[in-house]
C-alpha cells in the first residue's frame, strides 16, 4: 500500500486525498431511497408538472444535464439536446449557473452545499440550517440533503414556474416556505405514494402526516445513496495497483503543482470558496439592490467583498463525465480547464460564448453575452482571481487529464436504483 497518500507527498507539505469506504456515508433507509427515487424523477414536485429533479440531473449524464446554463421549467428533452422551449412555454430565463455534480454528497465530511455555499449545517434558525429559507425552513430535516432538496422546488425559473401559471409559485413568491405544504398534498393525495411513506416513514400513520419534511428526507436519502462512487483506478492505486503510465505522471504532476492545495481530502475538494476568473456570461445571480447580470458568487451569500466571485471547489471524482466545468460551465474540456488555471488572463481573452454549451434561445442571446460588455464589471472580475498560474507542458496537460479520468469510478454509469420507467403519479418520466 502506498502509505504516504495518506499523510503528504514528501517535500510538498500538501495534504492528499484519502480512501473512501462504504462506512463514510451518510446512513440510508433503503424503503426511503426507493420513494426518493420516484420523487426525483416525478414532475408532480415542479409548479407546472412539467419538469422533475432528475430532468437537470438525470442518470444519462451522470447526474448533470451536459449544459453550461440549464434549461429549467419550459424546457423540452434532457441533457446536451434540451431545448428552451416555444410559445407561452418558451423559458423566460436561463438557469444562472452550472447543474451541481451529486457525486458522493452523501459523505460524512460534506459540510456546504450550492456553489456559493449558501446552505451549511447551524444553528442560527433553530431548525439545523443556515439556508434561503432563514427561520422559515421547517424542522425535521435529516440533513444537508434533505434541506437542499426542497429549494429547485421553489425555484421560479428552475421548477416552480412563471406568476400566474399555478398555485405553487403564487405561494411561493408570498413566502418561500408557502409552495411546500400545497407540493405535499399532491404528493399524500396519490394512494402509491401515502402507502410507500406510511411503510417507510414510522411516524407516518395515515396519508395527512406526510409533510415536505419526509419528502426532502426521501429525496435526501436517494442521492447519499445513488451518487457514492468510490471505486476508481485511483483507489485501486491507494491498496497497491498501479495506474497507467500517463495516469501516474499526472497524479505526481496534481500532487506537486499546488492543485492539491484546494483539491484536497476524500472527495478532492476543501470545500473552500476561491476566485477562478473564469469568463462571465448569462443572466447572472442577480439580487433585488444588484440588478446587474453578474454572479458575484460567496459575496451573494455573506455580503463581504473579500469573497467577491468567489465560488466551492468541486469535487474531482467523476469529473471526467460532469462536463461542462466552472460554476457557470465555461469550459467544455478538462483540458480548456486546465489551461486556465495556467493562465486566466489569455484563457478569459480567447474565450467566447461558442464555448458555451447554451442551447438556443434567441430572445434570450441579448442577455447572454450582455455582462461582457461592462468594461468595468470585467476588469473587476478579472483582478478578483486567486489563481498563480501553473507551468505546463502539452504533455503534461495531457497527463494531468489522465488522472483526473483515473478518478471516475468503474461502477460510476451503473447506479444501484437508476432511473424509474414510471412514477405513482403518472405523469412522464424524462
């Protein structure tokens, strides 16, 4: 066994990733997991029936939909070939940022969820949370998963809908917790579904007990469960098998070139916020007093300009199947990835929207690229970057992607459930 991974690389001081097992996960109810599998890819949880969690991350595509943007409620199709839509169903907004890898979010050190970390385990609202939901989350929640399960679902662009269209973003844009409790009835109201919760659930004796609470908590219990991968050729290396050649130049070359530094840990991830500067694009993460199509990411969450544009790490494992990469999904290739992290300033310079996976969406091409042309707001992003630059070779580039595929997991595009060919509710599974 290569018994150094587990301390550090010597000479670099840098701490590496370490084993996963199955032990390391989140504890799941298997009978709670099989309704969370049916909820995910039912459309009876979105404002309109017409779009479910697993449209945006659907097993096809390992668990993302292939975008730069998604394509949300309005939508038509799944992955790479959705499309935006036409009529009075055409989207109104793309999705501001990249569709989240779920890859071993069940694992016990995973402490902050969305990419500008607004969702972490406290207790400043009583309820275990610290969310968008403030004081209003209910109580209950088994745990990070659970709590970020319920927020697409009240998602005005994501799953809830457009003002006028139902009777759930009509709640929800009185108070965000209001939609919960009219998406709960739908559930309980469908006999499969009261009688799989009332088995599952043991405080749940008859169909008015079941809340949005068990319904996160189902939804929760299927992705800890459905997402872990921890069966790569990189962990095969950690008991004693060798990589291929150009794999292990690249694990040495990850190692010693600072990349471990912030992906660090299991999971290749510190789970810190760092500026990347990558290029900009898309309606933004606006805010009521900010209405300037820009993403100013962890700044968005605790106000503070030091954490301007600053965005979570993600995790590497599975990297290779999560393209498009950045918060906003940027980059098309592990390798245009890499050579920004070399240098941004000529990586942001060559880029242009035909990098972007963005399905089309004419009345829509006017926002897109609109941030672009804010002189100031660029030279802001640009010098709000944490990067130092890395010096690489072409040959080591492509052994740096080398690695990061010995990363994805033998089992990664063979889930224990998979997806549902029908839902109790009847309604089509994309």
């Amino acid at each position: 066994m290569h018994t150094a991974v587990f301390l550090l690389i010597a000479g670099t001081g840098i701490a590496t990733a370490q084993t996963i097992s199955a032990d390391d996960y989140i504890p799941v109810d298997p009978a709670q997991a099989r309704i969370g599998q049916l909820l995910f890819y039912d459309k009876i949880l979105s404002g309109n029936k017409n779009i479910s969690c697993g449209t945006c991350h659907h097993h096809d595509h390992a668990g993302t939909d292939g975008l730069s943007l998604g394509i949300g409620e309005g939508g038509v199709g799944v992955g790479p070939e959705r499309t935006a839509g036409t009529g009075l169903d055409a989207i109104r907004k793309r999705i501001p940022r990249n569709a989240p890898s779920l890859w071993n979010l069940g694992h016990n050190s995973v402490r902050v969820l969305f990419h500008d970390g607004r969702l972490t385990a406290s207790d400043i609202y009583g309820n275990g949370f610290d969310s968008p939901a403030e004081e209003w989350l209910p109580q209950g929640l088994d745990n990070l998963l659970a709590a970020q399960a319920l927020f697409p679902m009240t998602s005005q662009f994501e799953m809830a809908g457009n003002p006028g269209e139902n009777d759930v973003i009509g709640a929800v844009r009185n108070r965000i917790d209001r939609g919960w409790p009219i998406i709960a009835k739908r559930v309980r109201t469908i006999p499969d579904y009261a009688g799989m919760f009332i088995q599952a659930f043991d405080h749940i004796e008859e169909p008015g007990d079941i809340t949005i609470v068990e319904i996160g908590n189902a939804l929760g219990a299927f992705i800890a469960s459905e997402w872990q991968s921890h069966d790569s050729a990189y962990d095969k290396w950690l008991t004693g098998a060798p990589l291929l050649d150009a794999a292990e130049r690249g694990r040495q070359l990850f190692f010693n070139n600072r990349c471990a530094s912030c992906h660090a840990g299991p999971l290749f991830t510190d789970q810190e916020f760092h500026a990347l500067g990558l290029p900009a694009f898309g309606p933004g993460r606006t805010r009521p007093f900010d209405p300037i199509p820009r993403d100013v990411g962890r700044m968005g969450e605790t106000n503070l300009l030091v954490d301007a544009y600053k965005f979570r790490t993600p995790s590497l494992r599975n990297v290779a199947l999560t393209a498009p990469y950045g918060h906003n999904g940027a980059f098309p290739t592990l390798e245009a990835m890499i050579r920004h992290h070399m240098d941004p300033a000529l990586s942001r310079s060559r880029w242009t929207l035909a990098d972007a996976a963005l399905p089309d969406a004419p009345w829509l091409a006017h926002v897109d690229g609109a941030i672009m042309q804010d002189a100031a707001e660029m030279q802001r992003q640009a010098g709000a970057q944490d990067l130092h630059g890395l010096n690489l070779t072409d040959d080591e580039i492509d052994d740096l992607v080398a690695f990061l595929n010995a990363l994805t997991g033998e089992t990664a595009l063979t889930r224990p459930l998979g997806r549902p060919e029908t839902v109790p509710s009847g309604l089509p599974v994309d």
